[in-house]
C-alpha cells in the first residue's frame, strides 16, 4: 500500500492522501480481505491450516478486535453470510444482540427519557446483548470445514493479544479521537485499551493480556464462556454499576438466528443481503430505484450523483419507515423488492431539481469492520463486525480486555414505530455484509460473482451500491472500485436538512451543478474525514466487469482483491505449488 501523509505539528486532520496506486491482488488459491494486516496474516494461516472460508473470517473477527477494538469486538454484534462452494447454498447469520428485558419504553419515560432528549449514545442504558461471540461459534460450527477446532481457529487473535502488536495509523488517530469524545461526555476507557491512560500512538505496542484471556476460554469453553460464567458477571456487574439493566438472564438466553439472505436482480447480477432487523435491504431498494435510470452515463458526473443522491434518500425513508425486529413487527418484503413498487418511487425523482419533503432515517455515526475470505473450495464468507459507535459506550468489564456496544441507541423512542424501543427487541442494524452472484444461472445454484461489504453506519448500503456500479457500469476492477472518490448522503437533524458528502476528487463543477439544483453540497472532504465515505474489501471471482477478457475453458477461475486505502488492511492470497506456499501482501 502505498500512502502519502501530509501532517503539520498538532493538526490531526490536515491533509492525508487516500490514493492507493497499488495494483488488485490477483490469486487462484484462496483470498483475505481485511482492514488490518496483521488480521488478514491471521486468516491467511488458517487457509494454509487447511480450514476454510468461514474459519478463517472467524479468525480475522477476532484478531480485529485486538488492533482495531474502537471498532469491533466481543462486546459487539455480527452479521455473516455464506455461499456454499459445492451446493452454490446461501445462507446468513444474523448475530445481533436483543435489548434487556427491562429496557422498556414506559421504564425510559419514567427516568425522564423522551424520543427529543434520549440517553446519551454512551449510556450504559444503550447496551445490547453483545452477539458476536454467539455468532463466531456458530460460524464455525455451520459453516466452517471443521478440520481445525474453535480454540484453533482463535489461537492467531489470542498470540496477537497477549504478546501485544504495533498500532497502525489509521486506527491510532481513531483511537485518539475516540477517547477524546468519550472523555468529553464524562466517560472513561477501560485501562486495557489504554497506554498509561493514553491513547497508543502509531508503532507504539499495545498487548492486552486479559482480551486473550476471554478468547482463550472462549476458544476452549465455546459460548458458555461468554453468555456465563466469569465474562456474563463482569459484564452486567460493569453496566449495572453505570445505570443499566441488563441481567444474566438476558445474557444467557441469547442465540443467533440463522436466516434466509434477500436479493434482487440489477443488470445480469443478483445482490444478497441480510433480511431485517439489518439494513441490507436498503441497498436493495437503492438499486432497484436506480434501475429506472438507464440512460446516467459518466462517474460521478452531476447527472450520475444527483440521482444517486436522491435514490438515497428514497430508499432511507423506506427503511426507516418499515425496517425494525421481524419478532417485533410485520414487514412486507416482497412488496417492499417488487420491481413495480420502485418504480413508483422513481418517478418522484426530476433531473433538474432536487426532492422537497422527503422524511428522513435515524442518522448518526459509526464504527465497524469489514471483511470477507473466498477459499480454494469456491467457499466465500461475507463478515461484519462492530461495537457501533467508536468503543461503543467506552464501557470495558473487569479483565475482560474489551468495550462493550451502544448499538441501543439507534432504537425509536416513538411509541408505535417499528423501531421503537421495547424489552427483548434487536435494535435497526446498520452493518451488512453482501454477496454478488450472477443472475444467469438457476436462483437455486447462483454462481459466485464476490464477496463485498462498504462499512460505516448509513453509509453502508450506500457504499456497497457505488463499489457495485463502479465495477459494473464502469468497469473497474476491485482496487480501482475501492478507490474511487464516494459519496455519502446523510441528514442533519439539527439543520432538519439533507446534507450531500463529496470525496476529494469529485470535479469542483460538478459539485456546483449540484448546488444549482438544490443539494446543500459538502465538498471537497479530504484527510481523516474521510473516514466518513466508510472503509470497504471486494474479493471477486473472476474479471466479470471487463467482457472484452475471456479465460480459456478448463483453467481456474482468478480471484481479484481490493481492500480500501481509507483503512489500514490489505489483501493477503494463499497459493500452492509443488508443496510450496508463497503469498502476496498489496
């Protein structure tokens, strides 16, 4: 990865240059894709191992939640999806955590809390069930290759946490910021994730013994180490401490749910999400509004944006308007995915000027991983990983090694929404992983296209539409796709205004054109604020986007593989010959 970085003495956010020129990783063997090197070695040694797609994304969660624990951990959720390299199968996980049985609506109003003046995103009241640990068991056990054991495929995580690692830029500087905010409210870290009570600077190294501990006995104990026992306690004795109600009874009771993936057809391609209570179907509703628009020629010209943008907006107020916990409520997917029904909502976008009234989404920040591994059986696993907001609630349980989520703070205190806030609910989910398969063939055997995912709250869906057409409609290749300048469309409450995002490298004249039709334009966004645009991997199967390039019949299919320079990561590839594995680092 080649970065240049431009900083003045004191200035944090002065000028940090995102162009990669690095070349895409092209394999046949088997891929990792993550944001973090050392964590994409981790799930490299297990394909060398001999385990599998879903093994080896197990062992990049949790080796993330070592060098990236602002953005990921056990005191989060995921969210997989699987495509099956012999069945052509897909199936998901949906690994996200129920709110506490007492967290009800009329116990919120009765502490004084209102849908105007909530909880503090930081409140110990915001914790869900962490269902990360449920879901990285379950992973393994339904889909893993089952020649490596869980306490092997954690053992690359656990060496990384105890004899420590060297803290990389990017993620230095979020640390940093991170801390900054959660002191600001009031709040602490827990000293595991600190250095004599700072943030690590980059290269300093950071070993957290007690984290090791926890994926230690995770590894040996399985999920009874986590919902019970000494991890359960420290966690509800932390959260009880701070306010909050979360019980043992909550903690054990948890499960995942594994779960039928939704899709819809854009141009010879199928896209596949996770089902509500995640946002997945946001992007599905994007595309398929964006289908009625043909004729949008040129990469982020004014034209391509505008109805980007707007399309954006549409597909938000609907998932805002009827996503929520299906256990909860009632929702009509199939009416929701008709090609008629966006339709209709197409033709509330002009070309000229920009929507009046269009209600908006919860908005608010974020931080979570994104990775995804495609192994040498055609074996592909699509992961997501997150604690939500930077260290979640900042919140770490006694020797534990981790911070614990505020995914709770994205729920509705409305009385009657979707969304709204009860005991034993899943909160509206942001993070999606997908998979991209052809549409040719028979939708009980679709052939694998790639794996994708774009994180970063509501720029999620978003992310994962414009990676997409970059590589469809424009003919990038997974680096080129990642690298490309992005735009993020997201709602200023304060302003009650749509606010539209340009990356450094959108053309000055198109950020005009845009003003001139109605859009409050935010342009250029440049150094770490681009951190905003979220931060994405691609591994594709085979060079799909380019039809002038045909591969002879009989020889494998090449694997291609980005990984976005907004983030620390890298690709790594496995490939044997005569015995001999060597591999690449882009």
């Amino acid at each position: 990865m080649l970065c240049t970085c431009f900083f003045s003495e004191g200035d944090m956010n002065t000028e940090f240059s995102f162009s990669s020129r690095r070349s895409p990783v092209v394999c046949l063997r088997g891929c990792v894709a993550s944001s973090q090197p050392l964590a994409s070695t981790v799930g490299l040694d297990i394909l060398k191992r001999g385990g599998n797609a879903a093994d080896a994304a197990v062992a990049i969660a949790a080796a993330l939640a070592v060098t990236e624990p602002g953005s990921t951990g056990p005191g989060g959720d995921a969210f997989c999806l699987f495509y099956n390299g012999n069945t052509a199968e897909i199936r998901g996980i949906n690994g996200s955590g129920r709110s506490p049985r007492a967290l009800t609506l009329d116990f919120l109003e009765g502490r004084g809390f209102s849908e105007e003046a909530p909880p503090s995103v930081f409140d110990a009241l915001n914790v869900t069930v962490p269902g990360a640990p449920a879901c990285w068991c379950d992973a393994v056990q339904l889909f893993g290759s089952h020649k490596l054991t869980l306490q092997e495929v954690l053992s690359g995580a656990v060496d990384l946490a105890g004899a420590g690692f060297p803290v990389a830029e990017v993620t230095a500087h979020h640390w940093a910021t991170s801390l900054s905010a959660l002191r600001d409210a009031g709040k602490e870290l827990g000293g595991d994730l600190l250095i004599d009570g700072h943030a690590p600077k980059c290269g300093q190294i950071l070993k957290n013994a007690a984290l090791a501990q926890t994926l230690k006995e995770l590894g040996e104990q399985g999920k009874a180490a986590f919902y019970h026992g000494r991890v359960a306690k420290a966690i509800v004795d932390v959260i009880q401490q701070n306010g909050g109600v979360m019980t043992l009874d909550d903690l054990s009771s948890h499960d995942s749910e594994v779960v039928t993936p939704i899709s819809t057809e854009f141009k010879g391609v199928r896209l596949w999400e996770l089902p509500p209570n995640c946002q997945g179907l946001t992007a599905l509703l994007l595309l398929n509004i964006l289908e009625n628009f043909p004729q949008l020629k040129g990469h982020n010209s004014a034209d391509y944006i505008h109805v980007l943008v707007e399309a954006v907006r549409l597909a938000l107020s609907d998932a805002q308007q009827y996503l929520g916990d299906p256990d909860h409520v009632t929702i009509s997917m199939e009416t929701l995915l008709d090609k008629s029904y966006s339709h209709q909502r197409a033709q509330l976008i002009s070309m000229s000027r920009v929507m009046e009234q269009v209600e908006p989404g919860p908005m608010t920040g974020s931080d979570t991983v994104y990775f995804c591994v495609i192994d040498s059986e055609g074996n592909a696993c699509s992961f997501v990983n997150s604690i939500y907001l930077n260290f979640g609630t900042g919140l770490v349980p006694k020797d534990c090694g981790f911070a614990l989520q505020n995914r709770g703070a994205f729920f509705s205190l409305c009385r009657g929404h979707n969304n709204c806030v009860a005991g034993g609910k899943r909160p509206y989910h942001t993070i999606i992983p997908a998979l991209l398969t052809d549409s040719a063939t028979t939708p009980q055997k679709p052939k694998l296209l790639a794996a994708l995912g774009v994180m970063g709250a509501l720029m999620q869906p978003q992310g994962h539409v414009q990676v997409l057409l970059n590589m469809l409609e424009f003919g990038m290749n997974p680096q080129q796709a990642l690298d490309a300048p992005r735009v993020y469309v997201q709602y200023d409450h304060k302003a009650n205004e749509w606010l539209v995002n340009l990356e450094e490298g959108v053309d000055q004249e198109v950020a005009d054109e845009l003003r001139r039709r109605g859009h409050k334009v935010n342009w250029p966004i440049t150094g770490h604020q681009r951190s905003q645009f979220g931060r994405g991997q691609i591994i594709a199967v085979g060079d799909w986007w380019n039809p002038s390039v045909t591969q002879a019949d009989g020889l494998p299919r090449v694997l291609w593989a980005g990984s976005d320079p907004r983030a620390d990561g890298c690709n790594k590839i496995k490939e044997k010959q005569n015995k001999t594995i060597t591999y690449v680092t882009a």
